[in-house]
C-alpha cells in the first residue's frame, strides 16, 4: 500500500481501538447518558459516526470508480489543497466552533448498545477496504463529493483525511461526556 493510504488505514484502525477501549467499559446506563436533555451522549455520538459512514461510504465509492474509469493514477507523497486542509484542520478535536450537523446527519434513536458499536466497527472495515480501493490512485486528483451538499468536493485523500477528523471529533466529544462530573458511576 502507498505511504499515505497505509497511515489511513491505521488511522481508522486506531479510531476503532479507541472506540473500543472508551464503549467496550461502559454499561447501558453510561452509554446512553446526556449531560442535558439538549446535548449527545456517548451512544448518540457513535451513532452520528455511523450515520456519516452509511451516507459517505457510497460517495467514496462513486468517486474511486471515477478515478478507475478516467485512469486517475498517481504515486504519493499527494498535495491537497487549502480548501481541504483547511476543513480537516478544523474538524479535528479539540473543537475550536461547534457545527450543527445537517438534519440527513442527525443520529436516529439509539439502538442496543452492542448493535451501535458493532456497525460502527463494520463501518471501520469499510472505510479500510475503500482505502484497499483507492490505493495507487492519485488522491489529490480524483475528487469526492460531500453527501450533505453536492456542490462541495475535496480530494479524494483529502475525503478521507476529513472522514478520520471527524471521527477523531466525536470520539473525543464522547470522551468528554463521560468525563462530565455527574457522569453515572
């Protein structure tokens, strides 16, 4: 695998430990905690990562088979541009502004604890074998469209640079929740 795909893949391999070692400790009671009636709790964070993943899957798979069928190849070290740099800069924790997700974002009704934190480690294999998909592509070239508006595209590398900033976010958002003084012991 190219250099910068194989640190993709352990990225999103680290993310699945990370969720993993914060869920797996967890009883339902915790896992379903909100802080206030207004905010995420762990579940509904997990569950947001999910959702994301089922609507971002397929855009990744759209734009790899473009990149295939245009012959889009290319050998790494990739440059992305500012535009995407600069939205993954700003997706990492700690968050710097909250942003509301749009509404095709918002987690559903929490389902069983082991069903949520078992698509959310599908999703993880996922994202790895659509990594498996792009390699020797050239990700700063082939383009990705966001699912939440269709006018917003990055690079392909530069898609799953954000998806892991992401990721990263909410695990930490769900860090602070159980952090919370008045967190159920």
């Amino acid at each position: 695998m190219a250099r910068e795909v194989e640190q993709f893949r352990r990225d999103f391999e680290q993310i699945s430990q990370n969720a993993d070692a914060l869920v797996d400790p967890l009883t339902d009671e915790q896992f379903l905690w909100q802080p206030n009636p207004g905010s995420w709790s762990i579940a509904l964070c997990v569950e947001h990562l999910n959702t994301t993943a089922r609507l971002y899957l397929p855009q990744l798979d759209e734009a790899i088979a473009i990149a295939i069928r245009r012959g889009m190849y290319g050998e790494g070290p990739f440059s992305y541009n500012v535009f995407g740099r600069f939205f993954t800069a700003a997706m990492e924790p700690p968050a710097r502004f909250k942003v509301s997700a749009p509404r095709a974002f918002h987690p559903p009704l929490v389902r069983p604890r082991a069903e949520v934190t078992a698509a959310f480690r599908a999703y993880q294999v996922q994202f790895v074998d659509r990594l498996r998909q792009a390699n020797g592509l050239d990700l700063a070239r082939a383009k990705v469209r966001s699912p939440g508006y269709s006018w917003l595209r990055f690079s392909l590398g530069s898609g799953f640079a954000l998806m892991l900033a992401h990721e990263r976010r909410h695990l930490w958002q769900a860090r602070n929740v159980a952090a919370n003084p008045n967190f159920p012991k």
